[in-house]
C-alpha cells in the first residue's frame, strides 16, 4: 500500500496543490491499488525489450523565420516581447 | 432539405446541383442554432463557413478545381489545431488559445475543399469518456438528452449524429474515437498507429494516440482516410506506404473470413443488453459467410492497468508545458516565487486531469518506475504479441466497443476507476497500435449498441469492408430529435 506522503511528494513534485483536495488522495490510492493488479502480470523477463526503429528521412534541421504571425494572438503581446507575471 | 445525407450522397447532391453549398451550409447552421442549446456539440462555430461556402459554389459554377469533397461541412475535436481558430481543448489554461497553423489533417481536408463547421467539444485534454470533464460544461446524447454521449470525442459524435455537420474528426488514445461513436450511433474509425499524420494534434499520450473520422456509413468514413492518411514529414511516426483507395471493393463481403471472438472481452461484465446484441452480430457475421471462433487474449486482463499507468506518465509530462503565460487566463502582475505561481496556475486544471497528473508524476519516480512503468512497458509488449498471436490465426477481432449502454449524465462523475474500467474493450487497439473500428448495430430502450471490429496493423482496407458488410445488414431508425 502507497502511503499518503509519497503521494503528496508526487503532487509537489509535479507542482500541484493538495491543501484542498483530501478526495484526490482516496481516489489516487484507490488507482494505484487497482494498478497493482500488473504484479500478478507474469512476464518473461523484467528488462525491458525497446524496438529501435531507424528513421531515415528526417526533414532537414533548419531554422525557419516565422515572424510576428506565430505570436500575434498571443496575450499580453506587445512588441517583440510578451508580458508575464512578475516571478522571484 | 435533408440534412441526415451521408458525405457520399452530399457529393452526389452537390455534383447534380441538386443543393448549392451555399444552401446546405446555411440549414446546418440553422440546425446548429436550434439544437445547441440542448446538445453542447460544439465550444466554437466557424463564423466564415458561410463566406467559405459563397466561394466554393463560385469556383464549382465556374469549373474551378474544389477538391473532392466539395464544400462538405465537417465538425473538428477541439484539441486539433486549425489555423486562426480556437483551439482550447477545453481547458481554461487554453480558453483564449488561437491556433496559428493547420494540422496536417485539416490542411488535407482543406485542400479537398472541406468546410469546417467548428470545434467540437471534449473532456478536458481527451482525458474521460463521458465528455463531462469538459471546462466549458457536458455535451448531450441526442438519442437522449439525459445521457452521456461518450468521450473523449463527445462533441464531434454529438454533432454527426444530430446532424450538425456531415463528418467529424475525432482523437483515439484510449477509445476516445469509438467510445462515442458507439454511444451516439455513429462509426468511428482508430487507425493504425501511423496511418494519419498527428501534426497538429494537442498531445496527450503521444505514443498510443491517433485522428480518426466519425461519420454516419463506413463508406464515409474510407473517403474521408483517403484524404487524410499518408505520411507527413512533419510526424515522424507516419509510415511510407503505397497510397490505398478505401473505397475500392468496401462491399467484397466477408465469405470465407475468420473473426475471433475476444472471451475477455465478450464474457463477464457485459451489460445483458449489450451481451445479446453482440450475440447477434456473430451470428450475423456466420450467416455472411464468416468463421467465428472464440478467441482468448489472457493479458487483457491487465489491459486497463497498462494502458492508465503508460497515459498518465505522458500526459504528465505533456501538459508540465502549460504554464499559462503565453495564452491563458489573466494573472495579477504581482511577484511570485516560481513554484507557488506554477501550483497557482495548475490550480484550474479540472479534476481528472489533476488526477492524472498527480499520477503520472507517482508511475515514473524513483523507487516506483520498476513496479508501474517499466512493468507496463513490459505487460503491453506482452499484449502486442498476443495480439499479433492471434492475427496468425484470425482475420479480424470482434467484441462490443463499450462494455454497457450509455449512462445518465453525473451517474459515473465520482468514481474515476469504474470510468477507467469501461475502457477495456477499446484500448487493447491503441496498447498494440492496430486499427478498430464501431458499427452502429442495434439501438436497445432507445440507446444506441456498437458493434467494435479490430484488424491488424494496415489493415484497413479489410477491416472497412468487414464493417460495411455487417452495416449493410441493420436498418437503425435516424436520431430522435
């Protein structure tokens, strides 16, 4: 069984706010009790068997110009430059 | 006018110049008008279909080239980019998101003279099966307004199925293409991972997910691939294959074909209704001339574990890149400590995709990655040779694309694993990339069943004429409303 802590560790880690969601914690651990079912998954080996498929063609790594139309209908656009909160 | 034609005879009726553009394109936006407000398909109508549809009709009356499909207007899941429209994937962290390019599908679809009518509703980011977990509020089942339509692609499913627009694209990662085609009496078509360029498409689980039409006949949805598979240098993951006509030969029947029936798929926790109806597709399919054997694929059972713990540790990933500065919601300007702005901004994620992300920051980490990830990794390999097994012996796969008949909107909202489980019977098609495809095939209590056919790898050819074998054996009643 998962405890409550490594599953708030998770939630920081990935930046999300637990303080109000007590019901995420039952539902996250009722989920991953549920994906302990892959335990019983008998498989051959533990290392993992990866496909390595060779891409031939890839486009040519080139910088393209876009210019202004890419950030025209961005928000808070003004100039060359795009407005963010203030951070610390 | 009659807008519940197929895009086949829409072509036909454009072609005789029985119907102008013009005219169709103004009653469907009619339609939209009155049906909206009781079915939600759409989060944005394209406010220059009527203009498109003016140009379209000048260049037919004046034999200009218009492409294959002719002024056809058709409904885009709203997590599909297209340029100079709303792309918000139903989320408040894109609610102001303008797209500034075509995906490769709709750049096809364009240059085959499409119209696209609008952008269709979701759950938030693909994420669900219910369309519920939408920012912008749930869309409806038009067979029946109290119910769900299915999910992720609730609004493109809605939308063809009430007749607000002839064709649809969708997303499948999970069923997501299917799951509401079954719901909403529609097909819709998962193809072979690689088959359609995903170029422009809001990922979520890059490696599992695929665009696929939703239309009202199986033969509307071969014309639509054949205008939107094909390799795009612009995803790496399409594959360079000799170009197929869909069309061709759709009704060389299935005498002489073997279909295995899945037993993990067709046993217990089968809704009775949805249990029989299958029965009677089988029995059709023999009468057709098909072998049909019960076929077992014991790692099934494993299947929904697998495929959540793989989704959640990309869509993880994926969406760490929405930090709300570029497009989003207004901030105050005020200063913040980097990590309390970042908790701050995915405050407005809704619930399942806090969920997901809380989960798929957890399967990957340290001290857990061997026990979830890797072990997924690991049971989905086992899964794809299972399948491809089973492809040695049998042309194609068969069981109910959902496991029980639509349900009541909010009935299932609470209980996120019991949604997850209702993925079952779909998402063995995207854990081993091959194609899947649901039929419409009975409607029970006035909800609609769908039958759900799977076919190797590239296979679509075959699988499209199994698909229209059986459609040619229902007579379904159009959509109540």
């Amino acid at each position: 069984m998962v405890k409550r802590e490594e599953i708030a560790h998770a939630a920081d880690l990935i930046k999300i706010d637990l303080e109000e969601h007590e019901k995420y914690f039952e539902q996250v651990e009722k989920i991953l009790s549920y994906f302990d079912i892959l335990n019983k998954a008998n498989i051959e080996s533990e290392d993992l068997v990866t496909q390595v498929l060779p891409i031939e063609k890839l486009r040519e790594d080139k910088y393209i110009v876009y210019g202004e139309k890419l950030i025209e209908k961005l928000k808070n656009y003004k100039g060359t430059f795009i407005e963010a909160p203030k951070m610390i | 006018m009659n807008l519940a034609i197929s895009a086949v005879q829409y072509v036909e009726e454009i072609k005789n110049g029985n119907i102008s553009v013009e005219e169709f394109v103004t009653k469907t936006l009619e339609r939209i008008e009155n049906v909206e407000k009781n079915l939600h398909a759409y989060i944005s109508v394209n406010k220059n279909a009527l203009e498109e549809a003016k140009q379209i009709d000048k260049k037919i009356k004046s034999k200009e080239k218009v492409g294959s499909l002719l002024g056809m207007p058709i409904s885009i899941k709203d997590n599909i980019c297209v340029k100079g429209m709303k792309t918000t994937c139903a989320s408040k962290l894109l609610e102001d998101f303008v797209a500034p390019y075509d995906a490769t599908t709709i750049s096809r679809l364009k240059s085959e003279g499409a119209i696209v009518m609008g952008k269709t509703n979701l759950d938030e980011f693909a994420m669900g099966l219910t369309t519920e977990f939408s920012y912008f509020g749930p869309s409806r089942n038009p067979w029946n307004t109290s119910y769900v339509p299915g999910g992720s692609s609730g609004g493109s499913a809605v939308s063809v199925s009430a007749n607000e627009c002839i064709a649809s694209l969708g997303s499948d990662t999970g069923g997501s293409v299917r799951n509401p085609a079954s719901f909403c009496s529609v097909v819709g078509l998962k193809p072979t991972y690689g088959l359609v360029s995903r170029y422009g498409l809001v990922s979520y689980a890059n490696s599992m997910e695929q665009i696929g039409p939703i239309t009202k006949t199986v033969e509307d949805t071969a014309f639509l691939l054949n205008t939107i598979s094909g390799f795009d240098p612009f995803d790496n993951t399409t594959i360079e294959s000799e170009r197929i006509d869909y069309r061709k030969n759709l009704d060389a029947g299935v005498e002489g074909k073997r279909i295995g029936v899945v037993s993990e798929m067709t046993g217990e926790g089968l809704d009775s209704a949805v249990a029989k109806a299958s029965r009677r597709a089988i029995s059709k399919f023999q009468e057709l001339g098909a072998e049909c054997t019960e076929i077992s694929l014991d790692f099934v059972k494993y299947a929904v574990a697998t495929y959540y713990v793989i989704a959640v540790t990309e869509a993880g990933s994926n969406l760490a890149r929405y930090d709300n500065i570029r497009y989003g919601f207004d901030f105050d300007v005020e200063g913040y400590e980097f990590n309390a702005y970042i908790k701050k901004v995915r405050k407005n994620f809704g619930p399942e995709l806090t969920r997901r992300m809380i989960l798929g920051a957890f399967t990957p980490s340290a001290g857990y990655a061997g026990k979830y990830f890797l072990k997924a990794l690991n049971v989905k390999n086992k899964i794809r040779s299972q399948v491809k097994q089973a492809f040695k012996k049998v042309d194609f796969l068969i069981a109910p694309t959902v496991p029980v008949l639509p349900f009541k909107l909010g009935e299932k909202i609470d209980d996120p694993l019991a949604l997850y489980l209702l993925d079952i019977n779909t998402i063995i098609a995207n854990l081993s990339g091959i194609p899947a495809i649901s039929v419409p095939y009975e409607i029970v209590n006035g909800l609609p069943v769908g039958i759900q056919l799977f076919a190797d790898s590239m296979q679509e050819r075959a699988l499209l004429q199994a698909a229209y074998a059986i459609e040619q054996t229902t007579n379904l009643p159009g959509v109540p409303m």
